[in-house]
C-alpha cells in the first residue's frame, strides 16, 4: 500500500472543513489556550515558503495544546485596509475592493492547502463594514476620553468637564493648560471654545503635523516611500507640508507601557527595542537668553553637569526661532539649508552620516559665565523630539564632537585628561574643570547641583522626557476606514454610535482632493453632513490591527466588539507568533488601546499578549549574473585580439592586452551577460550583477533556453570562456557552432522576495512532496527564532522520513505490516506485546519531543521523530499500541498522515472497537512510562592504560569485583593485557573503567 500523500492531504483537508472539527466554543470546561499569528496583509504576490514559518509553528503548538487537553483558540483573519492595495488600484486601474478580495481568496487557498487549525468560522476582515464599525466605535471611546495623571488611567471626557466646571485650569490630575481659566470662564465659554480646550486632552486628537507632499503624484507619502527629497515612484520632488492629522495620545501611556514589560514574556531584545522607542530619560529643560532677542532657547538635556563645556547650540531646522533669529549675511545660507531639509525624510535624516549644518548668525547667552555660544542649525535634531534643539558639548558627545571639528568650532575641555582631544567622552565619572562652581566635582554628583542651581535662577526646571511621540492616526488615502467625525468649523463633534459604521463610500477614481487632502474630499455629497463636513482622511492601517485580537474572541456580535463574557474567558493571548518588523509601531499601539479599554472596563486585562515569540526570516538563494552593454570595455585574462564576423549581430569583440571590448557595429545594442567562471576580480567593478529568476538555475548552471522563451528577448549575448550564445546557438570564439557550454551564476543569500527573483511558492513544493512534508521541513530548517536560506536539497530526506514512517504500518508490496498488540489475548488476534524495548525507545523519543515542542524547539523536535522512525524500524516494531502513541505525537507537525494512519488503524480488521477514538485531534498526549526509562546498565568505556580499547555494557548496581571479572573476562581487554596481570583496575561508577598494567 503505497503512500499516496496527495490523495490523503485533499482528503482529510475536506473532511475537516465539512465537519467544522476545528470550531471552537466560547464555553467549555476545558482549560482555554489562545495562539495568535500576527495579522497578515493579503498580498497579490500570495504567499512565499517564507511566510508560513511562523504560521507552521503556531499551527503545531495549538495542536499540541489540543492534545494535552485544552480548549483552543487558533484562528486567522486579514489585516486587508492599506496603502498597498491602493496603491495597486491606482497602477492597475483595479477597485482595491476588489483586487483585495481576490488577494485573500489565494491566501485562504494557499492557507489551507497547507492543513492549518483555523477556526475559519472566526475569520475577520479588516476592510468589512461589521469589522470597522468596531475600530470607528473604539476610536470613540478614545476621542471622548482623557488620560487622568493623578489616577494613572484613562476616564471619560465628561469627568474631565465636570472638574473643569468646578477647577476650571486648575483640575487635578491633568496636564498644565497652555490657557488658564476659572470655573466661571469654563461655563461661560461657548461651545466651540469649549471643544477646542477639550481636543488637547482628548486621548484621540486633531492637530497639526508636517507631512511629505508630492505634487506631481498628487498625494501624501510615508518617509519610506521618500528617497533623497524625491518620490521613490517617479522620482517627483517632495517636501514638507503642515496638515490636520488625527493623533492618539499614546505619550500618557508611555510609564505603563515600560512598566508591562516586566509582565509578559518578550525576549531581552524585543523588551529593549520597545524601550528605547519609547525613550525615558531624567534630565532639564534650561532657558538660554539669547543675544540681541528677548525670546529664549530652551533645551533639554540629561547632562545639566556638562553646561560649562556648551560650545555650540543646534536647532531644528523648522525650529519656530529660525526665521526670527536668522541675520546678517547668514539670512541667505540658513534659507538654502532649510529648503535642503523640508526636502528630506525624518529616517533619512536620523540615518545621514554626512555632516551638515548652517550658522543663523545668532548667539545664545550661558547663564553661568555669560559667554556666549553661536547657534546652529542641523538636520541630525528633529523639532519633534524634546524641544527641537540642543545644546553641544563637543568634549562629551561623539556627534558634538565631530560637527565641532568638521565646521572648526573651539572645543572646550571640561574633563581634562580624560578628553583626549581625538574623541569625544560620555563618562560621569570624571573631575569638572573649567566649570565655575562645579570645578573639582564628580560629574555624576554634579547633575543634582545644577538641575537645583537652575530652578533656585527660574532659568530651568527638572524634567523627565521621553523620545516617544503621540501616534499619528490619520492618512490622506482612501483604502482605510472612515472616521466618525463631522466638522463644524474648527470643531471636530463624535458622530453618535448609531450611526456606526461609517461605510467607505465607493471611488472609482482616487485622486487627492484639495490641499494635499484625501481622495474623499472629492465626494461632495458624501462628505455633506449634518449641517457639517465629514472627515475625509482615513484611518492608518494599524488601525483595525490594533484590536484584532479581542474581534476574534467574539467575532459575530453585532452589539458590542466583544462581549465582557467572551474577553474574560480568552483574557490574554497566551502564545502570539510574528516578526520583529512589527516591533515597534503594531505591538505599541495595541498595547496602548489594550490599556485604554482595561481602563474604561470593556475588558479585564490590561496587557494584549502573554508570550511573543519573534520567528526568523526565511531567506532566499538569489542567482546573480554579470552584465554589462556594448559600448563598454573589461580587462580579461586573455592577450589574442579576434574579430567576430558573423550575421547573426552586427558586433566585434576584442581580446587585446588584457582587455575585452564588445563593440556594436550596427544601431543595435547588446546587453552581456558573463559566466561567473570567466571574470576576474577586477573586472567586476565594471559590471552590474543581474538577478536571475532561479527557476531557470539548477547547481549554478543557467538554462539559457528556457530563460530566453521568457524573457523573450534577442538582444542578449551570452558569454562564456569558451564562447557566446546569440540567438539560441553556442558559438566559440573560431565561429564554428558549438552544441552546448555551461554558464555559471552567483549564489547569494537574500530576503526571499520578487524584486529578487528569489521566490519560491509554497505551492510547488506541496504539488511536490506535500503539505506534511513542506511543514515539517520549514521546521526542520533550523531555531524557529533564527534566520535561514531556503534550500530545497534537504526535502527529500523530510519525505523520505514519512515514507518510513508509512511502512512501519504498510509495505506497498505486503500491504498491512502493524498488529494489534492489546493486553488482551483475544483483541491481540495473534499479534505479541510490545517489547520493553520498543518502549524505551518509543517513550525516550517522546520524552525529547514534548520537551521540544514546550520550548518551541521544532527542529530539534523533528530530528527526535526522525531518530525514533528508525529505531523502531531497526526493531521491527509493527505494534499498534506502540505506534498510535508515536501517531498522536506526530499529529501538530504532520496532521494529514497521522489522522490517515489513524484512522485505518482504528478502522481496519484487527484494529479493535473504534468507538471513542475519533479524529486523532481528540486523541490523549501520550504519557510518558518513566519506568521504561530509568537505566538498568550503562555502556561503559574500557581503557587499558589509559587508553581507551572498547565498550562493555555493565549493570549499573554492578560492584567492584563484578565489574573487574567481566572486564578480564572481555576478549579485547584480554588481547591488550598479552596474558599479564592488571596493577589495579580503576572502577569509576556510571563514567569509566581503567585497566593499568
């Protein structure tokens, strides 16, 4: 009976969809266990074998949890809103509607031929009307919220209303307000006013930000989509523009997002990405007057003890003071940089090694010694972190220290020997000098001296900062959610949740509308409401990802986004599995809208995910090529100079003095394409390296035919050392036809990706060897938190193990090979009890296994089930009571063969009453019979002076004269001792036994 492995995957695939076997309940006495993917966008690309790793590992380890008795929650849905769908729609002249549906029709294909545990009954859509009306409804709640210092938490904006109408500015708990007003003045504001007060609380909020504005695409771009101050699509120039963006708060939440790290298992180094991003530091803000100007500077520092060696100040470009400061001849200088920077991205600018900078031609006054100090400005200081500007201590501050040098500012040495004057040095740990008052102190000790010095001066005060900042939440695109929110003048007003969802009315036409606003703005009707204009922009997409999660708990309620119910019982996500990509922005963001809905009681936790683990990327084997085009010239090995004279191209080649010329003769020019065996090592500065599509690659070696029907393209010339191929035919360099030569490609590892070339479908390995095998081998790869290429030349070994496994229960010639061993004389029809040695090895391995599984080593778990395969072989052991134990183990890493074999286990003659045994996902987890693993002997290694001769197995309750007679007794030891008499016999208990002589 052969396996037939594409037979039994479409099989079982359909016969668990049509019994819904893996349909979970809200209610069960069982103890609940939740793994989560991380919500993934539906590409039109589908999937690569790099994307199902993280999913493969989730799927074994909800399957495991299922076998060990717990009620599971493992579902999966589609995170479908975004910029990358419209931007197809745009290019394609597709309704991302529908480009988006047809996505995730071949995701859903692609999933499930793969034999993934979802609760498809559970499914989400983000871009679906009855997901988002709960994103706009929690939207709401955070729009009529504030964030209360005093109680750590957020509360409704009417209880902030009502401490403004009995403190006015002054109610507690809440941040300073930039407009101080009584009770009195509260009442008597009208309503505008009132929502204008109200906004800067408000844990949702509108204000102003900068954004990248592309004219001649019509639209706002994200900082990645801006290369060098241009549009990466198009090369169009960008540069900054102030626009109305929606914001969420997530600053206030900024000590308790630290501070739930140290309650959820994340790794070190996701804990440490979180928090850098958010960025707590203890310092001061310090007023510095500025000369000839009654406006101050003020800066924020964490070195207060270093204010004696300031040399420089560096402001923000778009820094308010800017214009106002700027003077004499550098006017001119500092609006040429600043037009410079409006046309850079914040990453490119934080990412710049190239030092730049201007000086304004204005000075700042050191309060301390009144000296004063030119200010600068740069693109290295943003105005959104701190308070835009800085100020330089060049001896204590490696950037400082290179601005200093490169544009010759003084540099002061207020630490002495311990500047060197070739470097920078950050320590705290040295004496101030040339620092007034603080001369012959610790730096370290100093820091307090100065932070009181300059709040007794009111020049000052001490301040704790964080590099974080509020969130935007707005988009000027049109694939996104609508928000709720109708405008009427300068006020924004909630619609009421009734008249939820907001349903994105349909475009057939997405351009931008005026002002850089979205493509909304367009639809007058539509955006006409309520004596009002609705918001036009969109939801980002981080949106509907940030509270997925909680959807999926309770995924058909059309009355609230989930039940208290439903949330209670599922609580956290025990086990969430997905990149470190999402480190930052998605993690954050649903960590915050977790903590705001824990605080106005929708849920009872306040932390989203228990356990992160971060799976590696599966990477690619590019195959790369030289090429270079006519007209150009190449040094080579070679001396001769020939001509090639031939119809098939008008061109000439020359091989002279080391140099090869390819030379078109007609109006034609050739691109050529260099095996990797026939260039040098200094030619290759001369040539680009060219992906090549691997399917066309076998071992290195270029398949030029198939590579041309592609590509169908003549004007590529082929070159080898040996010859060329032109047209479809091998020349040599004589001109005669040759009937074959090898071209040789680069292999290079790369992220697995179309512009690489490099993409493998996960479909083609199943259509290949199957889904079982595709699985196991993704695993078997290598640590599922580690990176690794993709190498398809050790799948094999993967099927071949199945296989093995196959005929420990059937032999394509014999047919049934397994019996029934049961303690029962009459159910063992024949067969004979398993050995405590098919036991030992069975229980051993499953030991290994669940141990693996627990600690999500999935590839050292493969190689144990692999290990065990042959064992049991080597034993023989045909055993249906062995192996069914074996089957329920393997079920989370290969489920269709396990529930195959199972299943004819249970239903064939000899395999007893099936009843009660089901599907294999209901079966036990094995438990492991610690009796058959407690050693009785031990294969001890015999070493006659030392050097070691044999092995003899030896009872491990063996004494001393026992040991020493079966040693002597051994006919190796006997050989070496030449017929003497031991000195002594060394007996090391359960390590060693020395024969001296």
């Amino acid at each position: 009976m052969e396996y037939k492995f594409r037979d039994i995957e479409e099989k079982w695939q359909r016969e668990w969809k049509e019994k819904k076997v893996y349909n979970v309940s809200n209610d069960s006495p069982k103890p609940k266990y939740y793994v989560l993917d991380m919500f993934p966008y539906p590409s039109g690309a589908g999937l690569h074998v790099g994307h199902p790793l993280g999913y493969i590992a989730s799927d074994i380890y909800a399957r495991y949890k299922r076998l060990k008795g717990f009620n599971v929650l493992h579902p999966m849905g589609y995170d479908a809103f975004g910029l990358p769908a419209e931007q197809y729609a745009i290019e394609h002249g597709i309704h991302p509607a529908i480009s988006t549906a047809a996505n995730i029709d071949n995701f859903r294909r692609q999933l499930d031929k793969i034999g993934f545990c979802y609760d498809w009954d559970r499914e989400v859509n983000t871009s679906k009307p009855e997901y988002y009306r709960w994103t706009q409804w929690i939207f709401l709640q955070l729009f009529n919220s504030y964030y209360n210092r005093g109680k750590q938490k957020a509360e409704s904006i009417t209880q902030l209303i009502k401490l403004f109408e009995q403190h006015g500015s002054a109610a507690p708990g809440i941040a300073p307000s930039a407009l101080s007003f009584t009770p009195q003045e509260w009442k008597a504001f009208d309503n505008a006013k009132k929502q204008t007060i109200l906004m800067d609380y408000r844990l949702a909020y509108c204000g102003y930000g900068e954004v990248n504005w592309c004219e001649a695409l019509g639209t706002v771009l994200a900082n990645d989509e801006v290369v060098n101050g241009v549009s990466e699509r198009g090369g169009h120039p960008v540069v900054k523009k102030k626009l109305r963006q929606w914001y969420l708060r997530i600053t206030e939440y900024a000590d308790r997002l630290l501070e739930g790290l140290e309650r959820v298992e994340f790794s070190e180094a996701m804990k440490e990405m979180q928090s850098n991003w958010i960025g707590k530091s203890y310092g001061a803000e310090i007023d510095f007057a500025i000369k000839g100007f009654n406006d101050k500077l003020r800066v924020y520092t964490t070195r207060p003890d270093t204010i004696f060696g300031v040399d420089f100040m560096v402001v923000a470009p778009e820094h308010e003071l800017v214009d106002k400061i700027k003077s004499g001849t550098q006017v001119a200088a500092v609006d040429e940089y600043v037009t410079y920077v409006k046309s850079r991205s914040e990453r490119e600018r934080m990412a710049e090694k190239k030092i730049t900078g201007c000086f304004t031609g204005a000075y700042a006054i050191n309060p301390f010694d009144g000296r004063e100090i030119p200010i600068w400005i740069s693109e290295y200081v943003l105005a959104g972190y701190g308070t835009g500007a800085i100020m330089a201590v060049p001896c204590g501050d490696e950037r400082d220290f290179k601005f200093a040098k490169h544009f010759n500012i003084p540099i002061t040495n207020i630490i002495g020997a311990v500047y060197n004057g070739e470097e920078a040095n950050a320590t705290k740990d040295a004496i101030l000098q040339n620092s007034g008052f603080l001369n012959g102190m610790l730096m370290r000790d100093a820091i307090d001296v100065v932070n009181n010095k300059i709040e007794e001066m009111s020049i000052g005060k001490k301040k704790v900062n964080y590099k974080m900042r509020d969130a935007a939440f707005s988009r000027q695109r049109y694939w996104g959610e609508p928000f709720p929110i109708v405008w009427k003048g300068e006020a924004a007003y909630a619609l009421d949740e009734s008249e939820l969802p907001v349903e994105l009315p349909h475009m057939n036409e997405l351009k931008p509308g005026e002002e850089a606003e979205g493509p909304l703005w367009n639809l007058h009707e539509w955006k006409n409401y309520k004596g009002g204009v609705r918001e036009v922009n969109t939801m980002p997409g981080y949106a509907g990802s940030s509270w997925y999660f909680l959807r999926y708990m309770d995924p058909h309620n059309d009355k609230e986004f989930c039940s208290r119910k439903a949330s209670d019982y599922w609580g956290q996500v025990d086990l969430y599995i997905g990149g470190t990509e999402h480190a930052v922005g998605h993690l954050l963001y649903s960590r915050m809208w977790t903590k705001a809905l824990y605080d106005l009681g929708y849920i009872g936790h306040d932390e989203p995910y228990k356990k992160l683990v971060n799976q590696g990327m599966i990477t690619g084997i590019s195959e790369l090529a030289y090429r270079f085009h006519s007209h150009h010239s190449l040094d080579t090995e070679t001396s001769e100079t020939i001509e090639v004279k031939t119809n098939l191209f008008p061109y000439r080649v020359q091989h002279k003095d080391g140099n090869i010329s390819m030379i078109s003769m007609g109006s034609k020019t050739y691109s050529y394409y260099f095996s990797a065996d026939c260039v040098m090592e200094k030619q290759k500065n001369d040539m680009s390296l060219i992906h090549i599509p691997i399917k066309f690659v076998n071992n290195n070696i270029l398949n030029i035919e198939e590579l041309r029907e592609e590509w169908k393209d003549e004007d590529i010339v082929f070159v080898t050392k040996n010859g060329f191929n032109c047209e479809g035919k091998w020349y040599n360099w004589d001109q005669e036809e040759m009937s074959s030569e090898k071209f040789v490609t680069i292999s290079q590892s790369e992220k697995m990706s179309k512009r690489y070339q490099n993409v493998v479908n996960p479909d083609d390995i199943i259509d290949t060897y199957g889904a079982d095998t595709f699985r196991m081998y993704e695993m078997f790869l290598g640590p599922v938190e580690m990176s690794k290429p993709w190498d398809t030349k050790g799948i094999e070994g993967v099927h071949r193990f199945l296989k093995k496994l196959w005929r420990l229960f059937y032999d394509e010639v014999k047919g049934q090979v397994w019996t029934s061993s049961a303690p029962s004389p009459k159910e063992r029809a024949g067969g004979e009890a398993a050995t405590d040695a098919e036991w030992k090895a069975l229980y051993k391995g499953l030991k290994k296994i669940e141990e693996d599984t627990e600690r999500f080593s999935f590839n050292t778990g493969v190689s144990t089930f692999m290990i065990l395969v042959n064992e049991l072989s080597d034993l023989k052991c045909h055993k249906k009571e062995v192996l069914e134990k074996l089957l329920i183990a393997l079920a989370p890493y290969a489920p269709h063969i396990a529930e195959e074999l199972w299943s004819l286990i249970h239903s064939s003659p000899g395999g007893g009453d099936r009843e009660g045994t089901g599907t294999i996902l209901d079966a036990a987890y094995p438990t492991i019979e610690t009796k058959y693993l407690i050693e009785s002997s031990k294969e001890y290694p015999i070493s006659i002076n030392g050097k070691m001769r044999t092995t003899i197995n030896i009872a491990l309750d063996a004494s001393q004269p026992e040991v020493e007679q079966i040693v002597l007794a051994n006919e190796v030891v006997q050989k070496w001792l030449e017929g003497k008499t031991p000195k002594k016999i060394i007996f090391v208990k359960g390590k060693m036994v020395n024969v001296v002589v």
